[in-house]
C-alpha cells in the first residue's frame, strides 16, 4: 500500500507542482502589474466563491469515492456514478437561480460597497460552470487513472496561464482579466469534460444509492464550510481592521505557508481512494498506519523547507514592498502541518461513515476561531490572524483524532509523531537568526534544508519502510 501510495502521490504531484510553479514564476509578472491592493481584492472575492464552491459542491466527489468500492457490480457502479452526476447538475442550476439574484448583497457583505460588483459576477458564474468539471476527474481517481487526471490537469493549466497572462499581462486588463480568465477556462472545460462524461452514464437518480450518497456527503458542507472559516475568515476581519495592502502582504504570505497544505491535496488524491478501497482488508490497519506516518513526517519536513527558505525566495521573485510578507510565513507553515495532519488521522471516521462526526469536531473549531478573531485580530492586526490560524489548525487536529479513534482506532506510531513536533520547532527556528549578505543568508537555509531532510529521509526508509509498525505506539487504553 505504501508503495503505491507513494507512486500515485508522485503522479498526481506532478499536475500540483507544475501548478504552484506556474503561480509562483507569475509573482513576478502580478506583483509588477497588480499593486498589494489589487492582490488584497482578489483574495477577498476568492473568498466568496470558495464558500459558494463548498455548498454547490455538495460533498459529491468524496461520497462517489467513498461508495464507488462498495458497489458489487458494474451495473451498481454505474447507477451509481449517473445519481451523482445528477444531482451535481440539479445543484448547479438550482445555484445558478439562487444565487446570481443575491451577488450584489455578497459584494457589499465582503467590501461594503458595490465597487466591485462586477469581479463578483464574473467570478461566480465561472464557479457555476466550472462545478461540472470535478466529478469526471474523481471518477479517473477511484478507476486509479493517476496519469489521465495529471495528464488532463496540466492541460487545464497550460490554458489558464495562457488566458492569464494574454488578459492580465499583455492587454493590461488587471483584476477583471484574473477573473474573465477563470470563466473562460470553466465554460471550456465543463464543455469538453463534464458533457462527455455525463453522456456516457446518462443522467438518472436511482433510489438505491441516492440515499446513501447524501447522507455521506451532506455532512460534509458544513465541515468544509468550517475549514473555509479556519482558512479564509481572517481575511474579512482583516479587510475591516487593516489596510488592503496589509491584507495583500498577509495573503502572499499565506501563499507560502499554504505550500504544506498543498502537499496533503497532493496524497490526498492518492490516499482517499487507497484508505477506502482497503477498509475492509485483513491488512487495513497496518497500511493506514503506515501511510499516515508517511504522510505526516514528509508533510514536517515540507514545513521545514516552506518556513527557512520563503525569506530569500519572497525577496527574489517580488518586488520590495512585498518583501515583509515572508515574516509571516513560519508560522502559517507550522498551522498547515496541523492542518495536514488531521486529514489521514481522521480516516477511521470516513471509513465508518461517520462524516456528522467530523463535521460536529470542525464546526466546533470554527465557532472558536471566530471568537479569537474578534479578540486577536482588531488588536494585534495581521500577526493576530497568524496566531488565531495556528490555536485553530491545532485544535482541529487534536479533534479530529478523538473522535476518528472512536469510530475505528488505529494505533499510530507515536515515536515518529513526537518527532514531527521536533521538526515544528526546526521549522522556526532559522526566523530568529538575521544574515545579512543575501548570499550567505540564502546558502545558510538551503544547508539547513538539506540537513534536516536528509536526517528525516533516513527515518522515513528505517523505520516506515522496514518496520513501520513501530515500537512506539498509541494502544488504545484497557
């Protein structure tokens, strides 16, 4: 199991990666062509669609995956696949009736004024559209087609830089071009994926799975809605209590911190449909255990990178203004560790079905990060949404964990947790010492970088690859 979780988490990093490459070469072109201003307004209507996303998702991808093993025969499994569908279409038009009416409230709940009417629209209708696009790339996920999805992810991306750099570079259209950009790239791809798709399985809602599929899947709009809290609500409270430059320097930091995040999006494409089609094995607990460490020590090491080298690559690829953005960075890295790690610790209640669980655990977290935002952040501004991110990120962990054990326990191996802490502390420790040679200071966090993942990387081979049983473990209690 570990190997292939390894080999389809390589697969699918190489559409990830190329994508926050892409991202990361733009800084340069964006952060000469757009001001902090106009980075601090597309972070907050980004904001606005995710939480539209969340609900107009409706929970069906993870629900497909999770059910597409339990189905018993090919006949099931496309009766299956076709109620799904058909609810995402059903939940699109329904939204598009909805929800378009009310853009001008959103826009003045957000900004509080309609300036900006007009990137709410166009970021809205092209959520709408590009809905019908995630339930065909889930489908190549669970029938374990990894190089199809990469195949046709870096595609997408080749036509999103494309139209970017053609609106927001070369015509100078500035924030409208980002947004005009992305409604392009949804009508063409829902076009060529979610049509093709759907004609092959029809639309229809069988009784059988319909059920099913939305129990397991409508728990989990208000458990993304509360990870939305814990991700993005600083930014509305920033939006209010500080300027919007600081609010674009916070967001390109976020962007660094977030990189650990988008490691655990990387396995988890390969680790959701690998925990769900061995959950009944004889081996399953083993294999989860093993994954999970894996995941959790690479994901520390990543916070380790993320956190030492984001001071001299902020400098090198934006311009000065933006510079004191990477002071924030360690500590959001050492959030998303939190973050990061919650995702596999909480398979044992996915497993048993029991997402109202994890729901109630996430929802829970969101009330309290909402009640040290209005403490934290009209006080201590941006270093106050950095604290509120890390006392959440880590609680959710810990939640998260109590209540997964007691759907499923599985013992973990507590040695190499403890040593994931070790590495948090690692992580922030080069924020403390100032180089200043540029040179030097750069060639001092890339040999820390380097030492610590060398160290981790023999850990990883000792002890997960050989005997990742451990003798260290969490036993439940007699």
């Amino acid at each position: 199991m570990l190997r292939t979780l390894v080999k389809d988490s390589a697969i699918y990093a190489v559409g990830t990666i190329a994508s926050r490459l892409v991202g990361f070469i733009m800084i340069p072109v964006y952060t000469r062509v757009l001001t902090p201003a106009d980075y601090g307004v597309i972070e907050a209507v980004g904001r606005i669609t995710e939480v539209l996303g969340i609900l107009l998702a409706l929970g069906l991808a993870e629900s497909l995956l999770r059910h597409y093993y339990m189905a018993k025969s090919e006949d099931e499994r496309r009766r299956l696949i076709s109620t799904t569908f058909t609810l995402n279409l059903t939940v699109v038009i329904v939204g598009s009736l909805l929800v378009l009416p009310v853009s001008p409230l959103l826009a003045r709940l957000v900004f509080g004024h309609e300036r900006y009417l007009h990137y709410v629209n166009l970021a809205v209708i092209g959520l709408l559209v590009g809905t019908l696009i995630e339930l065909p790339l889930t489908l190549w996920r669970a029938e374990g087609k990894a190089w199809l999805y990469t195949s046709i992810s870096l595609v997408k991306l080749a036509g999103q830089l494309a139209t970017n750099i053609m609106l927001v570079v070369w015509l100078r259209w500035g924030v409208y071009g980002v947004f005009l950009s992305g409604l392009v790239n949804a009508v063409a791809w829902s076009a060529i994926l979610g049509f093709a798709v759907r004609r092959r399985y029809g639309l229809a809602l069988d009784s059988q799975w319909l059920k099913p599929v939305l129990t397991y899947a409508l728990p989990i709009i208000p458990m993304w809605l509360a990870q939305f809290t814990l991700h993005a609500s600083d930014r509305f409270f920033l939006t209010r209590f500080v300027s919007e430059a600081e609010l674009g320097l916070y967001a390109l930091a976020y962007r660094f911190g977030f990189l650990v995040s988008t490691f655990s999006g990387i396995v988890e494409l390969a680790w959701r449909p690998l925990s769900f089609s061995m959950a009944d094995t004889e081996d399953a607990d083993r294999h989860l255990r093993r994954g999970t460490t894996f995941i959790l020590l690479m994901a520390a090491w990543l916070t380790v990178a993320t956190a030492t080298l984001s001071p001299p690559v902020i400098r090198l690829l934006s311009a000065p203004p933006f510079w004191e953005a990477a002071d924030y960075v360690p500590w959001i890295a050492v959030a998303y560790w939190f973050f990061v790690a919650q995702n596999p610790l909480s398979t044992g209640a996915r497993l048993a079905r029991r997402t109202d669980l994890l729901a109630g655990a996430n929802v829970a977290t969101a009330v309290m990060c909402l009640a040290l935002s209005f403490v934290l952040i009209p006080r201590y501004g941006a270093w106050g949404a950095v604290m509120v991110t890390v006392i959440s990120m880590a609680v959710l962990a810990i939640l998260s964990v109590v209540v997964s054990q007691h759907c499923r326990h599985i013992e973990y191996d507590g040695t190499s947790i403890a040593l994931c802490f070790l590495l948090l502390g690692l992580s922030l420790l080069p924020s403390y010492v100032r180089v200043s040679n540029s040179v030097v200071d750069a060639f001092f966090r890339g040999s820390y970088v380097a030492v610590v993942g060398a160290g981790i990387t023999v850990w990883i081979l000792r002890r997960v690859a050989k005997h990742a049983g451990g003798i260290c473990v969490f036993r439940r209690p007699t």
